[in-house]
C-alpha cells in the first residue's frame, strides 16, 4: 500500500508538471532567467533515495542489542555496519566526483545512486529468513552497496541547487536536499527503535525492507524516466563555476590529480579551517546518534532512549531549513555560525551533565537517580535543531571561498573530512566509554566544540562567489 501511494503520487506530480511545460516557467527580476516549476520534482526524485540511504545508514544501530542477539555478533560489528558508510565514502568519492563532473553528471550520479540504493536495500529483503551469520553478511553486503551511493546524496546538494534554483533560494534548495538523508537517519532510528523487539525482528524488519525496496525501485525508475540534468534555461546569472568534465577524458587518475591541483589552487587556509570545522560538528552529530543508545542504556527504558534519539535526529531537519531560510534573506555566514554554533555547544555541556551519573559528578552511587526526562527530550531537541542549522550555511560557505570551483567538489571535500572525522571519533567514543565512561565522552565532544568555536570566532569568511557576482552587476549597470 505505501509503494502504491507513493506511485500515484510520482504519478500526479509528474502529470502536473508536463501539462503545460510553458505555464511551468517563472520569470526572473533578470531578463532570459526563468525558474521553472518541475525544479521540485528533481528536487523530491533526488530526495527519496537519499532518505532511504540515511535509514540504512542508522537503522541497524539503533536496535544493536536486538541485532547482536539475533545475529550472535558482537556489539563492535554491528557499529562497524554504520561505520563502513564512513570508510566507503572514502574510496568511493573520487569515482562519484568523475561521474558527477561529467556534462550529465547529475543526472546520471542521481540514476546511478538510486539503483544502488534499490539493490542494496533488496540485499536486506532474505537477510532476516536465513541462518544468523548468513543473515548479518547479507546486511553488511546491503550497507557496503548503500554506502557506495553515499558519495552523491551528500555532495549533489549544492550542485542541484545550483542548476535548478534561483538566487533568492539556493540555500533553501541546499538545505531540503540535505535534509533529506538527515529525514533519513530520523526515520531509519525512530521506525525500528519503536516497532522492532526480540521477538518480532524477523518478521517486521521484512516489512520494512520491503517498503523501503519498493519505494526505492519505483524511484529509480521515475529518475531514469524523467529527471533532466539542467533546465532548457538558467534560473539564475552565476559567475562561470570549473568544472571537473575537462579531466574525465584521461580517466581516473588524471581526474584525482586535477581535481588536488584546482583545490591548491583555488582554496585557502580558511577552507582548510572550514574543512576542519565542519568535519568535527558533522561527525560529532552523526556520532551522538550512533552512540546514544551506548549514553543511556544503564539509567533509561528502552522507550526514552528511542524518543531522544528521534528527538536528537530529527530535529536536524527543520534546523536544516530554517538555517537555509534565514541564510537566503540575511546572507550573513560568520554571524549565523557563531550563534548556532555558541548555543548548540553550550545544549551539548547541558547534556552531558544530565546524562551523567551521580557516580560521574559528585563520586557517589546512586543506581535509582536519573535526571528529569522532559528535560533530556528538550535538550536533545534543541541540540539536534542548532547542531542540523549549521550545516547548509556550511555547505554554502564552502562554496563561496573556493568559487570557481564546481560546488560537487567543495562539498565533496567537506564531508570526506565530516566522514573521515565521523569514523576516527566512534572509535574514540567507543575507547572512552570502555576505559573512562560515557560522560567523559560526552565531556570531550563539549570541549572540541568550544575549541572549534573560538577558532572560527577569529577567522575571517571569505566570500569570492558574492563578491564576484556584485563586480558582474557593478560593470552591467555601468554599462
């Protein structure tokens, strides 16, 4: 019933926007310019596989005690199904930056990463009818083909934006295609955390993975059906970004090494900084995610945890828009930082007290104490709105110090750093938790993020796009 709903909406969609493809155009204030209305059909055809990719990605940490039990694994491998996204990444990002920097790059990078998804999700459909470690290589299988995709829902944003949407609303672009994988690891931990127990995960995670296969595959066909590279005219007058499609003729080699010498040649030190900023808070926000189960499990039932997991996760998204909605109007990129940046490390200190034992703070036991739940469900809820704001002013300002660079590589470097940073600290979490405990933890995430923040306090943003388009309208206007 849900892959029939979701049919008869690509259905209509579709239908509405093809019936008067001259009514679909809105004109610019600038002459030639034209916004047209299926640009959020490309928009949602790009968003529901990146959904599913993101309930792939949290789906199985969430439940870790349910699948260790299941499959007669440890604890270790079953993070490691959430980590090897972080590893894949790696690898797999300079093959997706070739593909997306070709002259139908996204087209094909979003076609290719739906039937990826499409074929890693049908992977998970036997993985729950077979023996357990045939099942538990099944789903590390499904998570390896998913993660292969992970390189294009995350650096694709920026690149869509730029080609379908106008000025006044790139950053809300930006911040709706991102906030679709983050929508993703919302649904992903929120959907098993609440209906998957011991005694019913064969039989519900089946449905599930059925869901999300045919929601997925009808996707699939829809991108390879109807989803168009670019629209016939520009929604918007951009300085001229470099491509990458130059150097795909020589193959992969020479790509990769075009691709380093364009980044020391257009980046600074202050995209490095901004590489390193980004990378931590990302990280330190998908890890919190991964490991809350970990934070909690001895003071809290199994139904807090899910609510401020959920709470934590999902609060991203509106974060997400609302941070790119008040970055389209205002523009002010250090100053909208500073302030989501101040109040989601001092959420995050807020936090780790109150899921801190008495044992942590004053060195006494006290196994029956556990802090106001209200409380924690607020904290977590704020800490995940603030913490999901900053990254589509990131992305943005990403793009605008390593102008003309293509938006696909800025922000293909700054979540390899995010995926690269996200990988080394579940390790570290996993260590501090082991041999000190979870509020340390908690207390060393706290401080990287005030060090990061006064570290960026006394940067200075450099904004090379905007600059560049006020030159283009100051010589047009004298002209």
């Amino acid at each position: 019933s849900y892959s029939f709903c979701t049919l008869l909406v690509m259905s209509h969609l579709i239908s509405s926007v093809n019936e008067n493809d001259e009514a679909s155009c809105e004109d610019t204030p600038e002459a030639g310019k034209k916004l047209y209305k299926r640009r959020w059909l490309m928009l949602l055809m790009f968003s529901i596989p990146s959904i599913v990719n993101g309930s792939m990605f949290m789906s199985m940490s969430a439940i870790s005690d349910v699948v260790t039990d299941r499959f007669d694994v440890s604890t270790e491998l079953v993070n490691m199904l959430g980590q090897s996204f972080y590893l894949v990444f790696l690898l797999c990002l300079p093959f997706g930056l070739v593909i997306l920097g070709r002259s139908e790059g996204l087209r094909e990078g979003t076609l290719i990463a739906a039937i990826l998804n499409a074929v890693g999700a049908g992977c998970r459909l036997p993985a729950t009818l077979g023996p357990p470690h045939f099942g538990f290589s099944l789903l590390t299988l499904s998570n390896l083909i998913a993660a292969v995709s992970q390189p294009c829902f995350l650096v694709v944003p920026t690149l869509i934006s730029s080609k379908w949407f106008g000025e006044s609303e790139r950053v809300t672009a930006t911040a709706i295609a991102g906030l679709a994988n983050q929508f993703g690891m919302a649904l992903g931990y929120f959907a098993v955390r609440f209906t998957v127990d011991h005694s019913n995960f064969d039989s519900v995670m089946f449905k599930i993975n059925l869901i999300t296969f045919s929601i997925v595959a009808i996707d699939a066909a829809c991108v390879y059906v109807l989803f168009e590279d670019h629209p016939p005219t520009p929604p918007a007058k951009v300085p001229k970004s470099s491509s990458i499609a130059s150097t795909t003729r020589g193959g992969f080699v020479p790509t990769a090494k075009m691709i380093i010498v364009k980044l020391r040649a257009n980046s600074s030190y202050y995209f490095v900084l901004l590489s390193v900023v980004f990378g931590c808070v990302v990280a330190i926000y998908w890890s919190l995610g991964l490991l809350l189960d970990n934070c909690m499990v001895d003071r809290f039932s199994s139904t807090e945890i899910a609510i401020s997991g959920t709470l934590l996760l999902s609060a991203g998204i509106p974060g997400m828009y609302f941070g790119g909605l008040i970055l389209d109007r205002h523009r002010q990129y250090k100053q909208l930082i500073l302030v989501s940046f101040f109040i989601a490390t001092t959420l995050l200190g807020v936090l780790s007290i109150l899921l801190a034992s008495p044992k942590d703070l004053l060195h006494k036991v006290a196994d029956d104490w556990k802090p106001n739940i209200i409380l924690v469900y607020t904290v977590c809820g704020l800490l995940g709105a603030f913490l999901g704001s900053l990254q589509p002013i990131f992305l943005e300002l990403g793009v605008e110090c390593t102008h003309p660079l293509s938006e696909e590589i800025s922000s293909s470097v700054l979540f390899l750093a995010a995926t690269q940073f996200g990988f080394l600290l579940v390790f570290a979490s996993e260590a501090l938790t082991s041999y000190a405990s979870s509020f340390i933890n908690n207390l060393f995430y706290t401080c990287c993020l005030i060090v990061l923040f006064i570290v960026f306090a006394m940067s200075t943003p450099e904004l090379r796009r905007t600059n560049m388009c006020e030159a283009m309208n100051s010589a047009m206007s004298d002209i």
